[in-house]
C-alpha cells in the first residue's frame, strides 16, 4: 500500500484502545532524583496484570535482564498528541505491556523521561513511597523526543 504508514495506523489504534480502556491505568505519577536528574515513576493499579505485578520483584532476585523499550509518537485528530511506549521484557521472564502518554497532560513525565532516560513502574497498592521496589527501565532519550515531536 503506497502512501499508507502502516506503523502509524497500527500505533494509532493501540493508542486509542489504551485511552479507551488501559490495561495498566496510571494512577499517580512522582518525580524521584538519583544520579540523573528527575525520574519520573508511575503508579498503575496492576490488578489486572499480575504478570507486570511481579517483573520489579523478579529483576530485583534474578537480574536486571533483557528489556527493549520501543517510543512512538501519534497524533490524534479527536485526542492530540501522545507517547506509546511499547515495553518488552524477554529475560529473565517474558512480559509485554504497552502505556500511553499525553503529551497535553503528561508533558512533565516526557521531559523527564527524555532528560533521564528512565521510567519507573511501580504498583499503586504498595503503602508509602516505595521507589526501590520500582522496576525501572532505560529508554533512549533521542527516541523519546522523536515520539513527542512526532505527537506534536
């Protein structure tokens, strides 16, 4: 099909359906600073990925392990710009979930995200500021500012 981003297409129905329903909804958002600037750390009600639940756990006993973290930028006419980050683990355990960032509402968490280069997960239900029991992950900040101005 000439003419036709299929990529584009794809990442902009898997953003759409993550607005409309996430699997991992973002229920609160904190900014720690270690050695490289502020980090941005999401709290997800995980209720319904045990599987994610566990991978901080799991990284934290057997090793950092394998992730690739693909950024993609999508514009939507009816919603505006977002970030999808398309999170794969395939060492030690397998595991792929997918989050969807505003660029309107969760800018602060991009930019710091692009300065830092990580992202830390962590589960909603854990009392108190846990960040040491976040799994975080590296994201190359070029590829973080590529999917913003491509969102915007």
């Amino acid at each position: 099909m000439a003419g036709v981003d299929m990529w584009g297409e794809r990442a902009a129905r898997a953003v759409r359906r993550l607005i409309e329903e996430p699997e991992l909804p973002i229920t609160g958002v904190s900014m720690v600073q270690p050695d490289r600037g502020q980090v941005p750390v999401l709290r997800l009600d995980m209720s319904r990925r045990p599987d994610v639940r566990d991978l901080a756990r799991v990284h934290q006993t057997e090793g950092s392990g394998q992730v690739v973290v693909l950024a993609r930028g999508v514009r939507l006419p009816d919603r505006g710009g977002w970030v999808l980050l398309d999170i794969r683990v395939t060492r030690p355990v397998r595991c792929r979930f997918r989050l969807a960032l505003s660029l309107a509402s969760q800018r602060e968490v991009l930019e710091a995200l692009a300065g830092s280069g990580l992202l830390g997960v962590l589960p909603d239900d854990l009392p108190g500021r846990r960040y040491s029991r976040a799994l975080y992950l590296a994201i190359e900040p070029a590829a973080t500012l590529r999917a913003m101005a491509a969102a915007a």
